[in-house]
C-alpha cells in the first residue's frame, strides 16, 4: 500500500472544500494541506453566485472583510448595476450588486493557487477516519487533520421540498444588449411549483440561463426543462451556441432531526463541513458565504487535533441550524400553505421589500426587525392553511430512486 503524509486532508474538491484549501493555502503556507477530489477536476459543473456584501463584515463580526478576500482568488462575473426581478404585473430593478463564478474558473484557481502536488483528481476515497483516509487506488493518507467535504450522503432525516434547475450558457450571434443579471423571471407558465428563469449576461454575447422550480417532489425531466429552455431563448431572440450545460436538484429544508442528520455523516475524529455538516441556507439553497466563513474557521483552527475540529464543525452546524429556524419556517408556509401554482405570490411580496432586508435574508443574517416586516401585512398564503401547515410535518427528503 502507497502511503502519502499531510498536516491536513480535505476529501471532496467542490466549493466548500476547495475554499476551505485555499483559505489554508493563504493563511497557513508552512502546513502541507492535500486537496483529494474524486472527480477529472475539481469544482464540478456548477455556478455560484452571491450579493457582494455577503462577503463583507457585518455588525456580528461574523464574516470579517478576510472573506472577499478568499473569493477573489477566482475570477468572477460582476454586476455593478443591480439586479432585476419580475412577476405577473410586478417588476423591480434592485441596486444590489451581484456576482457569480463557475466552476470552471474556480478549478483554475484551486490550480493555480495551491502548490504543485497537493491537488489530487481522480482520487476516490473509500473510507475515512481520524488520522487518515483510504484511496481506492491502495494508497493510504495520514493526516492530523481530515475534513470531509463531500456532498450530501442523504437527508431523509429532514424534511421539506426541492429546488430543481437546469442552466445552459449560450454564446450569441448577436449581442444580446443586457446590463444586469435577471434573479427571477416568474412571468414564465407556473409548471409543477413555483417556475421562474435566472439570466446572467456573462458578455456582450454570452448569456447563462436557468429554468428552476420548487417542487414538492425531486423529479428532474432534463427533456421538458431543455425544451423550456429553447422556448425562452427564441422569446428573447437569442440565437448560438450551446457552451455547457448543468443540472441540479437541491434539498429545500422545513425541518426535521438535524441531530440524526449529522449521525448519518458523522466520522468520528473527521470534521464535516459543506451541505454534508449542514452549511446551507435552508429555504434558498444558497451556499456560497456560507462556504467562506466555513472556510476562514477551518484557516484559524489549522492547528487544532483532528477530533477538536471536528467537534468545533459540529457545533458551528448546530448553531447554523437553530440560526435558520426562521428560514425553515418560511419554507414549511412555502410548500405547506401556499397552493404550487400560486406559490409565486409569496416571493413576488419579498421581493417588494427593501433591498439591504433582502441581501441579509440570503446571507442568512436576518435581523429581528427583518423578520417582522417578512411577516407583516396581508399574507401571501391562506391563514388557516399557514395554520395547518406550522402544525404538521413536511415529507422527508428522500431522493428519487
């Protein structure tokens, strides 16, 4: 058996993971980190995207100005112009500043970034535990340190719905003459849930598309959504080529036995860290800042004994869980009370709410005063309904078979 030695081990080379490397790759160059990512490159076939004052301190101190540092190791689309939402008879342009990188370029920067031989692809573990991990391929890993940043292992232990999408980037013949990114486009047809199409211009003649749903059920119909897809790109006039396209089925959390979730994913001795620990935004899927703040956490307990680290991941995932309470409970309002077809009013009424109120509500800081005026006014969803829906459970999260 080949044998390999490090100060820490992070298996699974997506955007916790990798950020988690280079945050330590920055901080802490005098320790030898290996990156083991599974598939040809690490990254995957995603995009992520965020508010830019996500990544900047807040009052709490919880992210300090460290984090917009970390992201600008990859290259990023920016928007400086704000953003646009749009519903049946409502539109709104936002000044939010936004931004977005893909997968692509965050492999070159995990590539570029970290040191020769310490990013390891095509490297599948078999079995993790404290002081070391498995490959394989025979070869054995010890570290002082193993952090787990694989994806999810399963969630039936919680409840809720399912966010589905399927994006494509197209390069255009002609430009396509947008200044600012489309958040939600609702004015499509309510298929199955609420429906709506996010557009980013990348360039003057690139423009990414996705067709997204929130669904009660995890079906992804790659046909159907593809077909959509060229339906709203003819609407527009937009005529290419087909760059790449992804997919994604996502977890959509009301509730449930966080406890027993953390029990399925639970190495002794190995920290957990990505949607595996937790570290997502319940109702909107949202990882990125979460990712980050993950990320400088793991940099400033480089030196902590593995299980020490572990413990602290596992704590700070509790504590993101009882944080989000308020989110889960919007979510069970979403797919509990609020009819599928009509489930658009509820984030059409959001989204006439103050901006800076909307930005914290995807970084996951909500503040008391948010969440009052979130719930004041006249209710998008029925009362009695709400009622009912607080008072029962949601299905579990089980994927499809």
């Amino acid at each position: 058996m080949k044998g390999l030695g490090c100060d820490i081990a992070i298996i699974g080379g997506g955007l916790a993971g990798g950020l988690a490397a280079l945050a330590l790759a920055r901080a802490r160059p005098d320790l030898t980190v290996l990156l083991v990512e599974e598939g040809e490159t690490p990254g995957g076939n995603h995009r992520w995207s965020w508010f830019a004052s996500d990544l900047q301190g807040d009052k709490q101190g919880d992210l300090p100005d460290a984090g917009e540092t970390l992201v600008s190791a990859v290259d990023q689309a920016q928007w400086q112009a704000g953003y646009d939402v749009a519903f049946p008879r409502i539109r709104r342009t936002l000044p939010s500043r936004y931004r977005s990188i893909a997968s692509a370029d965050f492999a070159a920067a995990l590539q570029r970034e970290m040191p020769h031989g310490t990013l390891l692809t095509g490297a599948r573990a078999t079995r993790l535990h404290e002081g070391g991990v498995e490959l394989a391929d025979g070869t054995s890993l010890s570290a002082r340190q193993v952090i787990d940043a694989r994806g999810l292992a399963g969630a039936a232990e919680l409840t809720g719905g399912w966010q589905v999408f399927m994006g494509r980037t197209l390069r255009l013949h002609r430009p396509h003459g947008l200044t600012r990114p489309t958040i939600m486009d609702a004015t499509v047809e309510q298929i199955g849930g609420y429906r709506f199409v996010y557009v980013l211009p990348l360039d003057a003649h690139t423009v990414f598309i996705e067709d997204t749903y929130y669904q009660d059920t995890p079906l992804l119909d790659r046909a159907a959504l593809s077909a959509r897809l060229d339906a709203y790109a003819a609407q527009h006039g937009w005529q290419g080529e087909n760059m790449g396209e992804e997919t994604g089925v996502l977890p959509v959390v009301t509730g449930g036995d966080f406890g027993a979730f953390q029990a399925r994913h639970r190495v002794p001795g190995v920290a957990v860290i990505g949607a595996r620990g937790g570290f997502v935004h319940p109702l909107t899927s949202y990882t990125l800042p979460f990712a980050v703040r993950t990320a400088l956490a793991i940099a400033d307990g480089a030196d902590l004994p593995g299980a020490a680290l572990a413990s602290l991941m596992e704590q700070r995932a509790r504590d993101h869980w009882r944080a989000t309470r308020f989110y889960r409970l919007l979510g069970t309002m979403l797919f509990g009370a609020a009819d599928p077809a009509q489930r658009w009013r509820v984030f059409a009424r959001f989204y006439g709410l103050p901006a800076p109120l909307i930005e914290r509500f995807y970084a996951g800081r909500s503040t008391f005063a948010d969440r009052m005026r979130i719930l004041c006014g006249r209710p998008p969803v029925p009362v009695r309904r709400a009622i009912v829906a607080l008072s029962s459970s949601q299905p579990p999260l089980k994927a499809a078979a």
